[in-house]
C-alpha cells in the first residue's frame, strides 16, 4: 500500500483567528512555522508533527488559486467532513482545558474492548466534530458522569450477546 500515513488536513475557517485559538486553547496544539503563500493562515502542530493546515473563508485569489478553488467570492470548503480523530492522552487534563473553554462535549467508554477505549467528543467553531481517542483507557464512570458532559455512554460486551449500552445520560 503506498499510502502509510495522513500527514494533515486544511480546514477553511469562517473565523480564522478564533479557529485557531481554539485548537490551541482547547486541544493543546501549537502554531508551528509556515511558509509565506501569500495569502493567511496557519499550520498547527501535535508535538514535532504538524498535522492541522488553516486558512480563511475570505475571498484570496492567490489562495484559490493555490488550493485549486474557483471562487472569487471565497470558498466554504470542498466537501462536507464529519469527524477527525486524534489520538490523546491525559483524559482528565483534557477534560479539564474542555471546560476551562466551555466547550461541549460528550464521553464514550468501551473498557471491554481491547485494547480499553476512552473517547471525547466536541465540535469546533466551525462544526466540525472533533473525536479524542485515549487507547488503553479505562475511566472511572462515577468521576466523569455527569461533571462537564452533554453526555457520557459506556458500551459494555455481554456473554453471548452484542455491545450493549451499560450506562448514559
């Protein structure tokens, strides 16, 4: 397989100083050096590898034209994403920069997968749903349950049976 890897993905921000100051702020990732392309935006990174590109909606014809757009009125992105996923650690020090933010979020335990598998959810300030993968975590469900969540669900395997949902609110 020739592919071995995603190296970043460019959101097109509404806001592109608010967009980065959220995953900054939130998600703990830092703004990296960037080339001058002629036209604003920022590369941020996770540790040494750089992995989220942004730029602004506002109309850029050397953007446009770099990103292969034709829209002289500004771009709103090529497609819809739904989710991007990252891998986390620290699942209560991330929790705890959530709601420093006041962000929503949702939880998700599955302690029977295997490996454990703890997940946060939230959205960034343009809609897109930012999942936050802890492998190898199991939490404690009465220390996260109801303190900072939309809502929390914990998936439990039963003998013979399929995932079911053990607990949510």
């Amino acid at each position: 397989m020739p592919i071995t890897e995603l190296n970043h993905f460019l959101l097109v921000a509404k806001n592109l100083e608010r967009t980065k100051k959220f995953y900054e702020n939130v998600l703990g990732l830092q703004v990296a050096e960037r080339p001058d392309f002629g036209f604003p935006g920022y590369w941020l990174k996770a540790g040494d590898e750089i992995c989220v590109h942004l730029a602004s909606q506002d109309p850029n014809k050397i953007r446009d034209q770099f990103l292969l757009k034709k829209h002289p009125k500004g771009t709103r992105g090529s497609g819809s994403v739904d989710h991007i996923a990252f891998l986390a650690q620290n699942p209560g020090e991330v929790r705890s920069r959530i709601q420093s933010n006041k962000i929503e979020m949702h939880f998700r335990s599955f302690p029977d997968a295997k490996p454990p598998l703890f997940q946060i959810f939230l959205k960034d300030p343009d809609d897109v749903t930012i999942e936050l993968n802890f492998l190898g975590e199991r939490i404690d469900e009465k220390e996260w349950r109801g303190k900072g969540s939309a809502s929390s669900m914990t998936l439990r395997k039963s003998s013979g049976k399929k995932t079911q949902i053990a607990r949510q609110n």
